[in-house]
C-alpha cells in the first residue's frame, strides 16, 4: 500500500511539473523534455528549493539552493536532490537567455 501511495504521488506530481517550476522559463514558455519526477525517495520527509540556470542547449549549468524555502537541513538529502535536478533538459534555442533562470521545487518522500 506504502509503494502505490508513493506511486501514485510520483505520477501526480509529474503531471502537475508547471507548479513544481517558476520563474523566467516558465514565463517564456520553454518546456521541459526530460521525464523528471519532482518527488524522489529519500531517507527523510521535506522539500528542497533550487535556483536553477539553463543554456541555450537546455542543460543545468548552476544549481543553488534557496534556504529560506528549503524544510530539509541533511547535506546527502540535499546532494541527492541536486543531482536530480541537474539531470533535468529542456527545449533548446538560442532565442533564449543565455543563463534563463527558474526555481525548482524537489520533494523528498522517506522511504520506509
């Protein structure tokens, strides 16, 4: 029951993926292509904030993480949740700001 409770919040999540972004991407409509969850498994329950930059090839180049909005304080939780987020892609084009910027919000669902 546990592994379909999550299931179905991984799957809810990734549908609502406009909520989970902010910022100058979302503005100028630049979609997301990978297939990113916004929920991961980790050892502990919270949520974790990042300030994100994108090239013109879509790739992260710069993650950082916005504290004050950040309910997580452990340091692997929070590697964990860059390392996901760093794997993200978005649409390419060089009619986009060569570092667009947006705010990611990444959950954190403890793994029983």
């Amino acid at each position: 029951m546990k592994k379909l409770t999550f299931l179905l919040l991984v799957l809810w999540s990734s549908t609502m993926a406009i909520g989970q972004i902010s910022g100058d991407i979302v503005n100028d409509k630049r979609s997301l292509t990978s297939d990113a969850a916004f929920v991961i498994e980790s050892h502990l329950n919270g949520k974790v904030v990042f300030n994100i930059a994108v090239n013109s090839k879509g790739e992260v180049t710069s993650t950082t993480v916005v504290e004050e909005e950040t309910t997580i304080r452990s340091t692997p939780a929070k590697i964990k949740a860059r390392n996901h987020v760093a794997n993200f892609k978005f649409s390419p084009g060089t009619w986009y700001p060569k570092h667009h910027q947006a705010r990611v919000a990444i959950t954190l669902v403890q793994k029983k």
